[in-house]
C-alpha cells in the first residue's frame, strides 16, 4: 500500500513531536465521544425514571424497574469519571510528549539545520564569485 502522507521519520524529535500531537487529538477524540455517549444514556435512563416517578402507585416490578435505572446511573457516572480520568491522563502524556518534542526539534536539532543552509549558501556563492559552474548530481564520466 503506498501512502500519500509520509511520515517525518528524519528526525526522532520530529516523530516525538508529531507522535505526541496525535496522541492529543485522540485524546481529545475520546473525551468527545465520552461525552456525548455518557450524556445520551443518562438522558434516557432519567426520561424512563422520570415516567416512573410520575405514577401514583408503584408496582413490584416497577419498584425494580426503578431501583435498576438508579443504579445504572449511578454506575454510568462512576464509569464517565473513570474514563475522564483515563482520558485526562492520555491527552496529559501526549502534551508532554508533543511540546519535549517540538521543544527539542527546535533547540537541538534546527539551529544545526540553519548553520548547514547557510555553509551550503556560502559555500555557493563562493564557488559562483570563482566563475565556477555548479552542477547538482553530475557525473563525471572516465575517458569522455
């Protein structure tokens, strides 16, 4: 399979950088759908308890029925502050990760990247002011 998007593997602090930002937005990614997912079920969970709440005299099985929806509201919010936590930890790792890694990227690795270009610029403009032509990737060939 050929991929259209390439991958900066040039550079480890680049790929710590990048890893941590996807790291972020799935973070982020999840915290959304636990949110919406969380907010859905307790929404019908309450609307059901609400019919419940609303009859005057309540049978056995309503009397469970309606023990059962408490429940399962309260355990669905025991599970959105687990999942929240979890959550927050991940997008907490990925911060870390992301901003030591753009942070080194920019201290360690550039400066040496700009020092490069600017020799390679020198470098050019002294082989021009000598009146030599610069051929990128030529090939000398032995005899010709």
């Amino acid at each position: 399979m050929d991929s259209r998007i390439s991958i900066p593997t040039d550079n480890i602090y680049k790929f710590y950088a990048l890893f941590g930002l996807a790291f972020c937005v799935a973070a982020l990614t999840m915290f959304v759908l636990a949110y919406n997912s969380h907010f859905e079920s307790t929404t019908e969970l309450s609307m059901q308890l609400a019919k419940l709440d609303t009859l005057a005299k309540l049978t056995e099985f309503e009397e469970a029925q309606k023990k059962i929806l408490e429940k399962q509201i309260e355990i669905g919010n025991s599970n959105k502050d687990f999942y929240m936590t979890i959550i927050s930890a991940s997008l907490g790792f990925g911060l870390v990760v992301m901003i030591s890694g753009f942070i080194r990227w920019h201290y360690k690795v550039q400066p040496q990247i700009d020092k490069m270009m600017a020799l390679k610029i020198e470098q050019l403009q002294v082989e021009l002011s000598r009146g030599k032509k610069h051929v990128p990737f030529s090939r000398r060939r032995n005899g010709a």
